[in-house]
C-alpha cells in the first residue's frame, strides 16, 4: 500500500510529459463518486424508520440493513488496493463504481427487507473498491504541484457527504418512496463509470503480490459471524445453539486469519504492526470513537422521527449539529496536535465526547429538541477532535515502508468498529427497549410489532387508536437510548484513560517506544498539508496496499 500523498515515483507522470487536460473533468467525475460514498455512509440513517415501517422490519432487522454494508465495506477493503495493483486501477475502480450502482438499482426495486440487505452488501463491495482506488489513480493524472489540490478535492467531496445524507434522505423520503434513497447514486455512478472509460489511463503494478482468496472468505466470514452473533443475541438468546455457534466460528475463522499471515512478509492482516505502541492505541481510540458514533447514528433517527414526531427531512436537519461540531473540529485538531502533540488533543476529545453521551443520557420523554441539539453539537465536537489527530499519529508511528499495510488495518478496524457499534448498541437498545413496553391486551401481531420498535408501537397504536401505547414505547425507547449512551460514554471514558496512559505524544519529542514516532522536524510526505486531514474523518484512506 502506498499512501496518495507518497506515491511510487513509477507511478508518477515523468516531470517532463504535459499535463492531461482532461485531468480536471475526470478529479469532478471522481468527486462525484466519493460525494455519494460520503452521505451514503449517513442517509440510511434517516431513512430507517420509514423503511422499518413500510418493510416491516424491527431493530434486528435495520441493524442488518445498516451493517450489511459495512460488514463487507470492512472484509475487502484490505484487498482492494491489491486488485488495482494487480488488474489495473481504472479496470477495478469501474468495476466497483458497476458493483455500487448494480447494488443501488437493486435496492430502489426491491420490497422486501432480505433484499434490501442483499442489495447493501453489494454496495459494501463496491465501495471497497471505489473508495481506495479513486485516490490511487490521482498520481497518474497529477504532478506533485497539484496533488494535494486534488487529493483535498475528494477529500471535502467525502467529507460534505456526511452533512448532506441526511438533508438528502429526509427530503427524498418527504417527496418520493423509500427506494429513492438508493436511486440518488445511479446519475452518480453513471457518471463515475462514464469518466473513467474515458479520461482516467490505466496504471498497474505488476509485482504486487497475488491477493489470497482464502484471507478474503476468512475475514469476510469471521467478521460476519461475529456481528451476526451480536445482533441475533438479544432475540434469540446469548445461549441459542445459533448465537453461541456464530461466536465460537468467528472466533476460528479470524484465528484462521491470523495464523495463515504468520511468516508472510506482506500478509493481508499485519498484526505485527500492532506492536509499535503509537499505533496500536491511536487504532484503539479510533475503532472506539467510531464506535460510539455509529450508535449515536443508529439510535437518533427514531428518536427524532417517533418519539418528537418530526419529518424524514425534519430529522436530517435535526442531525446537522453533530455533522457541524464534527466538521468545525476536525479542521482545526490538526493544527492543534501539531502544536501540543496527538496525545493531548485525542484524550480530550474522547473526554468530551463522553461528556456529551452522558448529557444525552439524561434526556427525558418531555424534553424538547434544544437539549437534544446541545449534546448532539458537543458531541460532534469530541468527535472530531479525537478522530483526525489518532488517525493520522497512527500512521504516522510506522515506519515509512509499513504506511500502506497500516492503513489498511487501521481503515478496515475503524470500518468494522462502525459495524460493531450498530451492532453492540443496537441489540442493547433492543433488548432493553423490550424488556420495558408492556404490549399485554394487544393481539399477537400487534404486540409483536410493537416490541420490535418505537416505530412500529407508534403505527400500531395509531391503527388501533391507542395513545397509551405510544406513550409507553416513548418512555421505553428513552429508557433504551439512555443506556446506549450512557455505555458510549464509558467506552469514551475507557478509550480516553487508555490514551492518556499508553499514548505516546511525539511532539513533546518522546516518540514511538521503537523509536518509531513522528518527532518536530520530521519532514512531511509530499503534498500533505497540516489541517486538511479530513480524509480521515470521512473514511477515505490515506494509503492502499
């Protein structure tokens, strides 16, 4: 893997060749793409209640829809950049950009929840390729005097994606059906397509090693069984055959995986890597904070849409607090860890956003919106000042000739931490959501669709001419959130005692314990800029193996 900014000279267009004209029409082509990754990662959010109410589908069922993406996001992001180098980057990146847009025409013509989770995870392949590959091919048409233009091109592309999502969704889902959160990426992906078949050139790398298929089903598997077992748990029981049968295989494939690295000098999961301290505990704070950030995008929509009775678009809007403290703070943390070192500036933001987990924790049934609006900002702000500089000292703790293999550990752990969040603190919201509604009275259908979700009980007690029941599953959803928040708080906390313990803080000159870490003076990679790291917020990768 190499990282956009420090890329093989081979790949490099010589100093002496003119620039490509069609440079520029093929950086919007591809801005284009990384945009609809960006508020595809946040427009599902918004529309959950809505196709949980029309799909009827309870919260094991949206986890699926939710993390069926990002479970095979996770599970090939580490091959991906292989199959470019491999197959040619232009070839693979078109067919990514086909695989999403196959994905995304399956989703707007399905009406029923299974296929609605069929058509995610072929999105999740998809992007696994798009998202690595479109920064891979910027070399080939961007001399180093104007990389960083570009590479900060799609970069914002990526990062504005995650305000617009759910403004996008919520006004979709006011004007047209459900399937039309799907249907936005089509023009999108058409236009990708179009531009890489005729602007981008083909580059490759011959000596790339082979991508192993077995490394691939073992971490797509393990992952899967993994989070199949969390979300089927609450429903079924931690001790149903099933659940336990799904832990124990994750467990062995994702050993498999290990062991079938060792001795490999490049294997597809380095967990050699996780010896330099600097980046073990910057990767440990960011698979937690993304986490804890993806329970917070689980559990608000319903809450904004049921619970205080707000519109799909209504509900996006509600969202842009969190999306502007984020946004605001993450432009500013690299400045910041620059100064006073990483260390510092990740403890805080993890000490901040668990501050704004356990506000949110106290939230009641008769608090109005401006309460929610506070935490929301708060924990935006925590957000961004804990992911951008843990990201980017991680990378920065390896050696120059570990950077690639790095990053792609470190994307895929952050993928699969989002993953693990939908999935740990959805099935807690689940659980205690149900053990709280008393559904007794109701007929068998009824109850039943009303203990899968606020959402349901509010159709069902408006079906029925309950209000009761609505009450009920209000103060029962408030009681699930509460806990959900107030365990991302201590998962914040826990992350922010371990930074400030174990964290190495380069800047005050002690480094990586290996002697490893980044220190005043080090000279940066070409084309990198202090303070536009947004890339790492949004989930585009800084490297590709």
């Amino acid at each position: 893997m190499t990282s956009p900014t420090d890329v093989p000279p081979a790949s490099t267009p010589p100093a002496s060749a003119p620039p490509d004209p069609r440079r520029w029409w093929a950086l919007g082509a591809l801005v284009a793409a990384m945009l609809v990754l960006g508020f595809d990662s946040t427009i599902l959010n918004v529309a959950l209640p809505t196709m949980a109410a029309q799909l009827d589908a309870g919260t094991g069922l949206q986890q699926w829809i939710a993390d069926a993406y990002t479970v095979v996001f996770a599970a090939l992001m580490l091959p991906a950049g292989l199959l470019g180098d491999r197959f040619g980057r232009r070839r693979m990146l078109i067919c990514g950009l086909g695989i999403f847009l196959a994905g995304s025409l399956l989703g707007t013509l399905v009406d029923s929840v299974q296929l609605v989770i069929a058509a995610r995870a072929v999105m999740g392949i998809g992007a696994a390729l798009i998202m690595p590959l479109a920064m891979s091919v910027l070399p080939s048409l961007f001399g180093p005097d104007e990389r960083s233009t570009a590479v900060g091109a799609i970069s914002a592309a990526s990062a504005l994606g995650l305000p617009l999502g759910p403004l996008v969704g919520g006004w979709l889902l006011d004007h047209f059906w459900w399937g039309s959160v799907f249907f936005v990426n089509v023009p999108l992906a058409l236009i990708g397509v179009a531009a890489c078949v005729f602007l981008l050139p083909e580059t490759s790398d011959p000596s790339s090693p082979k991508v192993d298929a077995l490394s691939v089903g073992l971490t797509g598997t393990g992952l899967g069984a993994l989070v199949f077992g969390i979300i089927e748990g609450p429903a079924r029981g931690w001790s149903d055959p099933l659940v336990m049968t799904a832990l124990a295989a994750s467990a062995a494939l994702i050993t498999g995986l290990v062991l079938r690295g060792r001795g490999w000098a490049r294997p597809m999961l380095d967990l050699g890597l996780l010896r330099h301290r600097g980046f073990l505990w910057n990767t440990v704070a960011a698979a937690l904070g993304t986490l804890v950030l993806s329970g917070l995008m689980f559990i608000l929509p319903p809450y904004l849409q049921a619970v205080l009775g707000h519109d799909a678009f209504g509900t996006g809007l509600r969202m842009l607090p969190m999306m502007a403290g984020l946004m605001i703070a993450a432009k500013g943390s690299g400045a910041l860890a620059t100064r006073i070192g990483p260390r510092p500036v990740v403890t805080g933001g993890l000490i901040v956003l668990a501050c704004a987990a356990f506000l949110g924790s106290t939230t009641d049934v008769h608090d109005g919106y401006g309460a929610t609006a506070l935490w929301l900002s708060i924990a935006g702000v925590g957000f961004g000042f804990a992911m951008v500089p843990a990201m980017d000292a991680a990378l920065g703790a390896l050696p120059r000739d570990r950077a690639g293999s790095g990053s792609g550990l470190l994307m895929t752990v952050r993928q699969f931490g989002g993953a693990l969040g939908v999935a740990l603190l959805g099935s807690l919201l689940a659980g205690a959501y149900g053990d709280r509604i008393d559904t007794g009275g109701l007929p068998a259908r009824a109850a039943d669709a009303a203990g899968d979700s606020v959402v349901a009980a509010h159709l069902v007690a408006d079906r029925i001419g309950a209000p009761q029941l609505a009450a009920l599953a209000d103060r029962a959803y408030l009681h699930g959130m509460g806990l959900v928040l107030l365990v991302c708080g201590i998962a914040a906390l826990v992350a922010a005692m371990l930074t400030a313990t174990f964290l190495p803080n380069p800047r005050a000159g002690r480094g990586d314990a290996r002697g490893r870490g980044r220190r005043p003076g080090r000279r940066a990679a070409p084309g990198h800029r202090p303070g536009t790291d947004t890339a790492v917020v949004t989930g585009t990768p800084d490297a590709r193996q």
